[in-house]
C-alpha cells in the first residue's frame, strides 16, 4: 500500500515518531497504573479484613488513629452478636502507649523507648476477621484466649495496683514487627508498656508472638493485647471501646444493623467498607487528579510532535499525491491512506509504549517498597489493571488520529494543477 511503502521508505522519521508516542503512552501507563494501584489493593486491603461494618462513636473519622471512646463496649459487642444477621462483633479499646525494652532500667536513656498504638481485644471472638498475620513461633493468646481479667475482681472494683498482681492478669502481648525490630525482642522475651509514658507507671509483659497487618505501614508501631487488661490500665471502669468490628452473615443486612443502631445506641453509627474507602479515596484524590494532568498534557504533546512530523512528510510528498490525484485516486482514498499511515505509527508506538510504561510502573512499585516505610504491606503501589490498558489503547488511538487528521485534510484539498506545474 501506498502510505505503508512510504513508512518503509522514511524509516529513521517513523522511528523517531515511534519513540514520541511511546513515551506519552508509558508515561500515560504509568501515571494511570499509580492511581490503579492505590484504587484496587486498597479494595482489596479492606476487603481481607472481613469487616462488613465498623461501629464507632458518631463523629469519628473512620481512618483517624484517635477514636473517641464510648462506655459498654463488650455489652454493645454482645447485644449485636446476638442478632441472627451478625456473626461476629469484636470490641477493641484503642489507646497511645509506650513500650521499654527489658533492660530499660539498667540502660537507660541509652536504650531507646517506643511509642506504639495499642489495641486491646478478645481474641476468641475475633471470628473469621482476618487482615493479621501471626510469624510461626507465636500463639495469640493460645493460653487465655477469653479475658479472663474480665470476670475478676480486681477488674470489677478497680482497685489498683493489686489487679497486677493477678492471677487472671495474663500479661500476654502481641506486637508488630516494626516493634519488636525497635525493641530487640522477640517470642517469649519481656517487655515494659505504659499508658502514661512513663516507666514508673509500666507493667511487665511477655512477648507471645509477632505480627504484620496488611492495612500497616513499616512506620506503624502497634501491639495488641487483652480487652480488660489494657482498659484496667488505663483506668478504663466502664468497659470502654473505641470500635466494634462487625461481620455479617450476609453483606445485605447492613442497612437493618444500621437501623438497630440507631435505635438501640444513637450515639454510634455504622461505616460500610464503601465509607472506609471514600475516606481513602479522598485522601489519593489529589494525586489522581495530577496523574490526570499529567497524562493529557503528555498526550497533547505526543499529538503535536506527531502531527508535526506528518505534515512535513506529507508537504514533501507534494508531487506523489497530486500524481496519485491525477491518474484516479480520489480524495478518500487519500486520506484513508495518510490516517492509516498515522494509525501504524500510533500502534507501534502503543506498542512500545505499553512495555515501557508496564516496567517503569513495576519498577516504582518495587523501588517504593524496598526503600520506604510509608506503603503498607498489604498494598501494591502500581497496577496495570484492564481498565488502564483499555485507556492506553484509546490513547494511542487518539494521537495516531488526531496527529494525522490535519496532515490527511490537508492532502485532500491540495490543487492537482497547481501542484503538478511545480513538479
């Protein structure tokens, strides 16, 4: 074909045209696969958790780190697993502590204090929630799983500090690795935790086990313990909570949960994953909006240096088109070809284009990861997903188009006579 044959004939001009469009392409895969990748795993974090709904003091922020406590928290927890339409709830007070190593009182301030979120639980009645993953070598709470220090009565009457001293006070702690890294400790080693920051005031815990969340950070310093023994500490009397997880038997019941909660205890609301999502959305929008510019202004600039060069090489090609004119060839077939000349080029550079931008996004993801503590570990910061290859490939249809739209009107409307007497 005509437009093809000139391809092959101007080929350092198609190839320079080639890399052009590929790289608006790669930059336009890459930018997109950003905004993908923050959008699909944070779907994919909050769905592995298996929360269908979060219970929370009216005006929490569902993502903030500093929940507002509410009073009753197991007796809410129990009152909504006793609905059919529930099959877990799952208290947990939230609070700021501090953590010392074993030998802090010896090593101190050389030894380095921790400052950790912890969250106080029942694991037995986490259920089929899910999102924490144990390091083998330690139990969650294996040995009290049920909070025992719940049913004393030290816990009852708040009397302090002889709760410490009791027998139901497991002492057990969970922590995450980013702790246990800071701490130096490890399974079975002891630990000092503080609600008041100060090591006076902190109690001896042993280290059961070591974890990673998917929804943490590697600057995310958390540890997890009993319900009753965090809230005692903390001079918690009336079984304070902070959040309720909730799974549901069918995700359909939320709106009737909601309902109930607002009856029952109008103080608290409801968030559906969709909410926690939102809020995430939020906090990504701004980049995606600039991924978004980033990607039309390099689309614009692929199409004018694109349909710059098209137009050079069709004002050299002058006298073949008015010679092609002159035996027969219409107008139509003219611009067919020069937008299939246009088209060749956008596919090649679609191309080359997807390869380049598929291993720069894999690379950044790789590169944040490895060198940066801000990702968490359940996300994936690139994904080149469908959706993005289907607006790559409309992009690069686009500039082919758009490149050789002006080039190909151009070739139609030139003067066959005037064009063949300057031959």
């Amino acid at each position: 074909m005509w437009a093809l044959g000139l391809l092959r004939r101007r080929t350092s001009r198609v190839l320079l045209t080639v890399v052009g469009v590929a790289l608006a392409v790669g930059l336009t895969t890459t930018m997109l696969s950003i905004s993908a990748g923050l959008d699909t795993t944070s779907h994919r974090v909050v769905q592995g958790t298996g929360i269908d709904l979060l219970v929370l003091e009216q005006g929490s922020a569902v993502l903030s780190t500093a929940h507002r406590p509410f009073p009753n928290g197991t007796a809410v927890a129990d009152a909504l697993e006793s609905r059919p339409d529930v099959l877990t709830a799952f208290p947990i007070y939230e609070k700021a502590v501090t953590l010392y190593p074993t030998d802090f009182a010896a090593c101190a301030p050389a030894c380095p204090a921790v400052n950790a979120q912890a969250n106080g639980e029942v694991p037995a009645r986490r259920g089929a929630l899910g999102g924490v993953d144990v390091e083998p070598g330690g139990d969650y709470f294996a040995e009290h799983p049920d909070d025992e220090f719940a049913a004393s009565a030290e816990y009852a009457s708040g009397r302090y500090p002889d709760g410490f001293n009791s027998s139901a006070f497991t002492r057990d702690l969970l922590v995450n690795r980013a702790v246990a890294r800071e701490l130096g400790a490890g399974v079975g080693d002891t630990v000092y935790l503080s609600v008041t920051r100060a090591f006076d005031a902190a109690q001896a815990f042993t280290v059961i086990g070591v974890y990673e969340a998917s929804f943490e950070t590697g600057q995310s310093r958390e540890v997890r313990l009993h319900l009753s023994e965090l809230q005692y500490m903390d001079r918690r009397a009336a079984d304070e909570a902070t959040l309720i997880a909730l799974d549901l038997a069918d995700r359909r019941d939320a709106p009737a949960v909601r309902a109930f909660l607002a009856e029952a205890y109008p103080a608290l609301k409801g968030a559906d994953p969709e909410e926690i999502l939102s809020e995430l959305d939020r906090t990504t929008e701004a980049f995606t909006v600039f991924a978004a510019l980033v990607a039309a202004v390099s689309i614009g600039v692929a199409v004018l240096f694109a349909a710059t060069i098209f137009m050079i090489s069709a004002r050299e090609r002058v006298a073949e088109i008015a010679a092609l004119r002159a035996i027969g060839l219409s107008r139509q077939t003219i611009f067919r070809q020069m937008l299939l000349e246009s088209g060749v080029v956008g596919v090649l550079g679609l191309a080359l284009g997807l390869g380049v931008g598929t291993a720069l996004a894999y690379a950044i993801d790789f590169v944040l990861k490895t060198t940066t503590e801000r990702v968490p570990h359940g996300m994936d910061v690139t994904a080149v997903t469908p959706e993005v290859l289907l607006v790559v490939g409309a992009t690069s249809v686009l500039i082919g188009v758009a490149a050789g739209l002006v080039p190909a009107v151009w070739a139609t409307r030139l003067p066959i006579a005037s064009a063949i007497r300057n031959l």
